[in-house]
C-alpha cells in the first residue's frame, strides 16, 4: 500500500486491530483517528457497525503519526465485504 509505514515488531505503537471506521465514501485508505473506534474483537465491530450511519467494520492499522502531524488509521480491510 502506498504511503503505509509498516508496524515494528519491537514495539506496539501502530497495532493491526478491529474497529468501527466513519467513512463517508468506502474508498479511502486511511482516516483520522476521530473516525476509528477500535474494538476488541470482530464480533463487536461487526455489532456496532451502522451502514446507514456510514459506520463500518473493518481491520486497521494504527494509529500512525502522518506528516501533517495527524494520527490516522490504514485500512487493511472491510469487514462486511
């Protein structure tokens, strides 16, 4: 994925976790940290996931300070696709 920095496996800043993302259109890789909530497991993403509210389940990886001084989320994947 271009512009996504890996995670360290020697330390735990930016973690592969489950979450519920806000994105208005589905076809951005990455998202402030406002729009993730990340979630302890797939089934309570799946739950708290609100199409008509333009929340979705999803795997992201985060947070990641950008270069605007941002933290965002990548996304890995959607969940309900």
């Amino acid at each position: 994925m271009r512009g996504f920095v890996p995670p360290d496996p020697e330390t735990s800043v930016s973690q592969e976790q489950f979450a519920v993302v806000y994105a208005p259109r589905k076809n951005r890789t990455r998202f402030p940290a406002a729009s993730v909530e990340a979630m302890a497991d797939e089934d309570s993403a799946m739950a708290q996931a609100d199409a008509v509210g333009k929340r979705y389940p999803a795997v992201v990886i985060g947070p990641s300070k950008s270069s605007e001084g941002q933290f965002i989320y990548y996304l890995v994947q959607w969940l309900d696709e």
